[in-house]
C-alpha cells in the first residue's frame, strides 16, 4: 500500500466565511427587531374582539384582533426576513472581498517572493490601518533581502574569482615543473609555498566573514582598550620593519562581544594601517574611548592623501590597493570588510573617513557595556 502526501484539507474560504458571518449577524438583529415589535403590538390587541351589540347605530368601527394581526405581519415579517438574507448575502460578499483586497495582495507578494521574485513590491495605498502596516513591512523585508541576496551573489563571485587564481597559478607551476624537469625546484616550491599561503589565507578569511555574518557567537564583557594593546603588541615587530611607529592611548572601554572576533577586527585595523602608510618615518595612532552609549575604537595613519570617492570603495570585498597587492603582506582584500561585518555584528558601525594631511581615519563605534561588578 502506497504512501500518499497529506495535503491540506479544503474549507471555507476566509471571504465566504466572513460573508455568511455579515449576513447572520444581519438576519439576528433584523429577527430581533421584528420579535420586539411583535411582542410589543401584542400588549394592544385583544385576542377576540366583542361583536357589536344589535340595534347599534351607527356601528362601531372595526377592530382586528389577534388572529387577524397574525395573518397579516407573519408573511411580511417572512418577506422582510428573505430580503434581509439577500442583502446580507450579496452586502457581505462585496463588503468581505473589499477588506480583503490587500491581503490577496499580499499574499501574491508572498508567492512571488517564495519563486525568487524579490523586486516586487505590494506598493498599498490608502490609509495606514493594521493591512497597511503589514504591506510595508513586507515591503521593507524584502528590500532588505533583495540586497543581501546581491551583496551574497557578488561576494560569491568576487571570491569564486579569488579563489580560481591561486588555484589556476598552482596548475600552471606543476605543468612547468613536469614539463622541465631541470628547472630549479626550490623556486618552484617557494613560489607554490607562497600562493597556497595565499590560498589558505583567503579561505580563513572567508570563513571568518561568514562567522561574523551569520552573528553565531558568544557575548562576553570585554575592553576594547586591551584588545587594542594586545594588536598593536602583536604587529609591533611589522611596524618596526617599516619604520613606522605606533602609539596607543585610552581609557577603560567597555563593552560586549567575542573577544576573539573584536581581536580579529582590531587586528585587522592596525595591520591595514601599517601597510597602508609612508615608507618609513610613518605612525599609527590607536586610541580608544567610553563616549555616551558608545565604545569607540578610531586607529588613524599616516600616508598619501586620499579622496572620499576612493575611501568609499575600501569596505567592499576584495577591494586591495596597488602597494598592499605588490608588498609581501598584500593580503586577500578582505580586511575592511571583516572589520564591517565584525561591527555591525556586533550591533555596531563602521565609519572611514580621509586625514587631511594623508592618511586614513577609521573609526568603530559599539554598543557600551557596563563595567563589571565584582562579586
């Protein structure tokens, strides 16, 4: 015997019910009004009307009784009551298919969005009641999908792109390697040593953006004044590479999150500023602060002057400058774009904004946490 599917059992529909609801609820008041009049009528009339006594003249006027009432206001009241079913029937089918106009609407928006359809919109008129207030949050709902589903197909492009590189170079090195066996294998191994850094390095990164998107971690109290001591601690030795020179400087920051993804976002903050900076004689200034409501983290560097246009592209994936892609820490242009999903993962922002004297400023503002209570 086979399985078949359960599907959903056929009823009433919304509209149908709420017609048949209309017109008994007409057909109740209207029996009601009737019953009161009957009953009222009835405290007047007698029920046998005495005859006339003989002789009488001129005779008295005459007087229907009970009986005669009935035989005259039980069919019109019947009538009365048959029009009030048409009406109620035929009223509340228009009025129901009237109050549900924008939930069909809103229901075809629904079913368009379910087959991929993410542009359209419901666009409801009129004015705002409860129809209206869910039509714009649908609304609002899909445009926010519609452009996570874009910025999510871009970025699976762009790192789909990235990706083939380091493999497509990988290939082309063991062909030569196999086609000319006496070439020199310790350059060949350091050069494939260096791109599957590269490899590895992206793949890391990757998962590191899709950690901080999909917001899957534990909230901690944390300073942002040590985690910037302990980053710039960390890249002291590549500064002094350089020549460049870092300074650190704050108060008590505190506020709640991973500590090991805001280290990676501070990190990833110093280190952009070390390799995006004068050739030597250059500083990095990390400073942070307890503002009202906010964590702030701001780390400024010294460099060539840079226009708005330009520091707008820099939080986007895989966007790299010309010396950071040519210079041994070139990285894997995903840096900024960490920062940014670190932040506002953590219920924060991200602002980048051009020093007037060259250089970049970024600042980092997070929710502000109360200081622990020692128990």
């Amino acid at each position: 015997m086979g399985h078949g599917t359960v599907g959903r059992q056929p009823g009433l529909s919304v509209r149908l019910k709420l017609t048949l609801s209309y017109a008994g609820f007409l057909m109740l008041a209207g029996g009601l009004l009737l019953t009161v009049v009957w009953v009222f009528l009835l405290r007047y009339v007698p029920e046998v009307i005495a005859p006339d006594l003989p002789g009488r003249w001129p005779p008295g006027p005459s007087v229907p009784d009970r009986t005669a009432l009935e035989r005259a206001f039980v069919p019109k009241a019947a009538v009365v009551m048959v029009v009030l079913l048409v009406f109620g029937l035929l009223g509340g089918w228009l009025l129901a298919g009237s109050m549900l106009a924008p939930l069909t609407r809103i229901t075809h928006a629904t079913r368009l969005a379910a087959n991929g359809s993410l542009s359209h919109r419901i666009g409801l008129e009129g004015r705002h009641d409860e129809f209206r207030e869910l039509a714009d949050a649908f609304d609002t709902m899909l445009a926010r999908i519609e452009a996570h589903d874009a910025e999510q197909q871009r970025f699976a492009a762009n790192a789909s792109h990235e990706l083939r590189t380091p493999l497509a170079i990988t290939q082309t090195l063991l062909d030569v390697a196999r086609n000319d066996p006496d070439r020199d294998a310790g350059e060949l191994v350091d050069r494939l040593h260096f791109v599957n850094t590269r490899a590895i390095d992206l793949t890391e990164a990757l998962l590191l953006l899709s950690r901080a998107n999909q917001r899957s971690f534990t909230k901690e109290h944390v300073d942002l004044s040590l985690i910037a001591e302990e980053a710039a601690e960390t890249l002291l030795p590549l500064a002094e590479k350089r020549g460049l020179t870092i300074e650190t400087s704050g108060d008590l920051t505190p506020t709640a999150g991973s500590h090991a993804l805001l280290l990676q976002m501070t990190t990833n903050l110093v280190h952009n500023a070390i390799v995006h900076n004068l050739p030597e004689g250059g500083t990095v200034r990390v400073t942070t602060g307890a503002h009202p409501a906010k964590a702030v983290l701001t780390v400024e560097n010294t460099g060539e002057k840079l226009t708005p246009q330009v520091v707008s592209t820099f939080t986007e994936p895989f966007q790299r400058g010309t010396q950071r892609v040519r210079s041994d820490h070139a990285g894997v242009g995903l840096g900024l774009a960490i920062v940014r999903s670190i932040a506002q993962a953590h219920g924060g922002t991200l602002t980048l904004a051009p020093r007037a004297g060259g250089g970049l400023r970024i600042t980092v503002r997070l929710p502000l946490a109360p200081p622990p209570t020692d128990r």
